[in-house]
C-alpha cells in the first residue's frame, strides 16, 4: 500500500475539504483512499496557540500542501518550520488575491522556493496526491525487519488491547517482532499491523499504521517514544551538537536558556548548559541537559525552538551524533 503523509498548514481546517475525518487531537488527520494507494493528510489544529503540533505535522510528512491566506508572521513562521524540519517537496495554494511575486521573497533560499503553485480545483487536488502517492514504491520487502515507528497516538481498544498509530519513520517492520521501546526499558510484540483499516502483516518506511501491541499497557505510553528494533538507535539525556541558526533569529543562544528539541514524534525542553562559538555566532556548538531522554539514530537532524521566542519560534537545526 503506497501512502502519501501531507502536512496541511496556512488555512485551519481546510484539510477536510480533502479527505475523510479520522484520529482528531491537536493534530487532526484526514484520509483518502484509491484501491492501494492512500494519502493521508495533517493538520497542526491546535497551530499557532502550540508550537509543538506544527512541528509534528511538519515531522511526520513526506511534503505539504500550504494554504496563503495571508502573508505575515504565521506564514513566516511556517516556512521556517517546513524549511528546518526538511519537507522538500510541497504545493502553494494562493488565495485572497495573494500572487506568487508577492509570497516569492519569503520563500526564497528555502525549501519552499521549489513548491509547485496550484489552483483551487479540490478534484484536481485529491487527483493530484493521489498521483503522488501512487509513485511511491511500497512493495513487500525482503529480509529480516529493521524499522523504527514513533507513537503519535495510543488507546486501549476492547477486545484487543493496546494499540498505537505512528507512521514508519524508517525501515520496515513485520507483525509478531518483538521491539523496545525507547527510551526506557520495555518491550512489546506486535500482535497485528493495520494501514488504513486494512490488515497486513507488513509495513514499510513512510506508511501510517495502527499497531496491536502484546506486552505492555497503553498507560506505559507516551507521544514521542519510540518502538524499534533497530540496534543503531540510542537515547541521549546530554548532547553535544552543532547548531545551524536560521537567518531570521534575531540574536545568539544563550548559557542557561530553554529551547525545546523536536525529534520525529518527540518535542522536548533542554537547558543549555554551554555554548561554545567561533567566529559566526549563527553555527554555535552548544551542550543541551534534555528533560528526559531522547530516541534517535545519529546522525539525524532534529528542529530547535523556543517557545518564547516572539513571533518567530524556531531556531534552527541541530545534528545529532
């Protein structure tokens, strides 16, 4: 099943003139469906009250379709969200009589840059993902299972226990493997794997799954742990990292501020404990004291932010080693 995961921004609540309603939160996801091909589409609901649910709109979508009501902070901010957190490939939908050269300046020198602009034809738009989607190659895969599935949701179900959702962040997984969870120190088998309703006993990197879990309880669970067995992955509480500031912050980091560090699913407080910088303050090298720990294979880039940051929110980007 070849599945296409789209963050909707720009436009609260346009997502639903797209696909049907499913799981609603602070992030609210709508589906459609041909045959094998599914797109799933998020929007960031509880966007701009909460930083935190751009950022795992942005973090769990392969590209984003970004509606232009106006053109202001939350737009900016938006692009420096989609920009930091990689979403390469996207569309622009420009409304209120907004033309492409008076977004262009906002966009330029990002990702967004190469967004393709749109019209609002909603049946050329469903047929438009749905073209997408069907390119991606999701076939059943070959060999022992080594994938990752962050939690975004997790409920008890009666009659069959705990269950989470998450998309494949990487690899692919296979029902009845046995996976930790991190961080922490438990373990669960998959009992069964569902994409869209549909049984399988399979799920590849980039699919939206909702996993029956044996051996540990809904109440053991939080947004933003991770179940993999892959043994590359590690949990840090203290990292060492370099820091690409994006252009618009207005100042250095500080020793002894709060950022917050956005990872996959996870979206948590550091303090920095020390800043180290050269001669540009925009690429620091900073140690950051996590909260709790946090899940991930290195080398992988994770969104820094402060929430108390003004009308711009988001720092930048960290590598994490």
């Amino acid at each position: 099943m070849a599945n296409l995961t789209v963050a909707v921004v720009g436009s609260p609540d346009y997502a639903k003139n797209l696909g049907k309603k499913s799981t609603a939160s602070d992030m609210t996801f709508f589906d459609i469906k041909r045959e094998d091909t599914t797109v799933t589409f998020v929007e960031p609901t509880k966007y701009p009250e909460r930083l935190s649910t751009l950022f795992h709109a942005a973090a769990m979508a392969d590209a984003a379709f970004v509606v232009v009501d106006e053109i202001g902070p939350i737009l900016g901010e938006i692009i420096v969200m989609l920009d930091c957190a990689a979403v390469r490939k996207g569309w622009i939908l420009l409304r209120n009589y907004i033309t492409p050269d008076q977004v262009a300046p906002f966009l330029k020198g990002s990702a967004l840059e190469k967004y393709e602009f749109v019209q609002e034809d909603l049946v050329a738009l469903r047929e438009l993902f749905l073209g997408e989607a069907g390119r991606i190659d999701a076939h059943e895969p070959e060999g022992s299972s080594c994938g990752s599935v962050p939690i975004d949701h997790h409920f008890d179900v009666k009659g069959v226990g705990t269950v989470i959702l998450g998309r494949v962040a990487d690899g692919h997984i296979r029902k009845h493997d046995r996976m930790k969870v991190m961080p922490g120190d438990k373990e669960a088998e998959i009992r069964s794997i569902q994409k869209h309703d549909d049984d399988y006993d399979w799920a590849v990197k980039g699919e939206r799954v909702g996993l029956a879990l044996k051996g540990i309880t809904a109440e053991e669970l939080d947004r933003g742990m991770v179940l993999t067995n892959d043994r590359t992955m590690v949990v840090r509480t203290t990292i060492s990292c370099k820091v690409d500031i994006v252009k618009y912050w207005p100042s250095p980091v500080v020793q002894g501020a709060v950022l917050h560090v956005g990872h996959w699913m996870q979206f948590m407080p550091a303090r920095v404990e020390d800043v180290s910088v050269g001669s540009d303050w925009r690429r620091p090298t900073l140690t950051l004291q996590l909260q709790k720990g946090l899940a991930f294979k290195p080398g992988s880039r994770a969104v820094l932010a402060q929430l108390e940051g003004g009308k711009l929110r988001v720092v930048g980007t960290i590598l994490l080693e």
